[in-house]
C-alpha cells in the first residue's frame, strides 16, 4: 500500500485567528475613511469646525437626503454617468488601438510617440477653449474633453503592457511556429492584460475627475455642475453633498473594473492550463 501524507487538521483557535485575520484585512481599508468621518462629526459637534468651513455630517446628510426625495441627485448622477461612460469608452478604445500600434512598431512609436508626449502635456482645462471652437458648448465638448483624459493614461499603459513581453516567450512562439497574429493574440495581450487594467482604472479615475472642469460650461445638470453651483452660492452642504456621491460612484465603478481585471486573469490562467494539459 502507498504510502499517504497526513496533515494536522486545523484547531479551532487556529481557525479563530484566521477568520479574524480575515475580518482584519477587509476592515483595513475603512478605518482612515471612518476615523476621518469620527474627527469631522466631533469637531463640528464640539464647535471646533466651523460650520462656515465644513458643516456638520448631519446638516449634509439632510441636504443628501432632500436632493434624493426630490429626484434631484439621480437627475445628476445620471447625466454624469452618461457623459462619464461615453467619454471613458472612446478614449479607451482609441487609446487601446494607438498603444498597441506604437507598441507593436516601433515605427509607429518613433513617428507618434514625440508628438503625443507633447500633446498630453495640456491640461484638459487648456483644451477648453479650442474644442469649444470646434464643436460648441453641447454635449460633444463635453464627450471630448473626458475622452482626453481617458485617452492619455490608457495610451502610455498600452505601449507600456505590449513592449514589456519577456523576449523568452517571444522566442517560444517563434519555436511553435506562431504566426505574428497568434504572437499577439496568445503571448503579447495576456502578458500586457495587468497593465492595461492598470490603464483603464487610471484613464477611469482621470476621466472622472474631469467632470468638475467640463460640467460647468453650458450645462444645468451634473454632479461636477452641482459642486461648483453649491460653492458659488456658499451652499458648502451641497458641495460636501455632491462631492460624497462622487466619491461613492467612482469607488465602486473603480471596484468593478478591479473584479473585471480579476476574471479576466483568472480565465487566462485556467485557459493557459488547459493548454498545459494537453
């Protein structure tokens, strides 16, 4: 009979400790948010903040809960979104395709890359009157201005992701007999996919933020034109309002890209190992 390895089978301290390991390493990214929120809700409390400068949670938390009942905030949010969204996707995927043509020739890269690292350096503030020039004060400008700053972050990420392919896999390929397409398809992208994320929660974050420069101009709804309207009339519970819910969505439209990138890795891996295996 073989032989067989036993092991151990965990205590029930050891198991305690664990789940409270666990419990520890998922709290561990709430506790400066909720210590931030404790200082901020006892200085207001105290009258050590004064509600001129930073009213109190409660007072916002008012004007949160009246923009909601009155549709108000979804109104906002929603025209944010849109623009958001629409921007995000076409800088991405212009900035997808011209990463990897630089990345993929070096041709390419010596003709564009110069003039595309001197373009990125105008800020989307500077584009402002130019593209206003071209396609006015509707929506479009606003589209195009987000798609910018999507469009920087998910370039230098692309180029970055296809030039960084360990030249022994490369070799590999050339050993099989890989076509450049099937170079590309199965060793360049999967080894670029981390950074290309990378890019694309950069280009999202980027693109998110813009929204403060680009909904004030010509506009009458969105959460960036909400924050600047609440700080020229001085209404700081509107500003602390719009600026929270800014803060929740793009988290979570961030944690959704972050749960993409992890299926897409976790199905490259098993796709890899069924290779593997036969």
């Amino acid at each position: 009979m073989a032989n067989t390895l036993s092991y151990p089978a965990a205590t029930p301290a050891a198991r305690g400790r664990q789940r409270l390991g666990g419990v520890v390493r998922t709290a561990e990214p709430f506790v400066l948010p909720i210590a931030l929120f404790a200082l901020w809700a006892v200085g207001a409390a105290q009258g050590w903040i004064p509600a001129q400068v930073l009213p109190s949670p409660q007072f916002v938390w008012e004007t949160l809960s009246e923009l909601a009942t009155s549709g108000e905030l979804w109104l906002h949010a929603q025209a944010s979104l849109q623009r958001v969204l629409v921007g995000f996707v076409a800088g991405s995927a212009l900035g997808l395709l011209l990463g990897a043509f630089m990345g993929l020739s070096k041709t390419v890269e010596a003709y564009l890359l110069p003039a595309f690292n001197a373009l990125v350096q105008i800020p989307v503030l500077g584009w402002l009157p130019f593209v206003l020039l071209l396609v006015g004060i509707g929506e479009p400008l606003k589209y195009i201005l987000i798609a910018k700053a999507a469009l920087v972050p998910v370039t230098l990420a692309t180029l970055q992701g296809f030039r960084q392919t360990p030249a022994a896999l490369l070799e590999v390929g050339d050993v099989y007999g890989y076509t450049r397409r099937q170079q590309v398809l199965e060793i360049v992208v999967p080894t670029a996919v981390p950074t290309l994320f990378t890019g694309l929660r950069l280009g999202f974050t980027k693109a998110w933020l813009s929204l403060v420069v680009v909904e004030p101009v010509a506009s009458s709804e969105g959460l960036g034109y909400l924050i600047v309207y609440g700080r020229q009339l001085f209404q700081l519970d509107l500003v602390m309002a719009a600026v929270i819910i800014v803060g929740a969505l793009g988290y979570a439209i961030d944690r959704l890209l972050d749960l993409a990138e992890a299926r897409v890795a976790a199905r490259h891996g098993a796709r890899t190992t069924a290779k593997g295996l036969l």
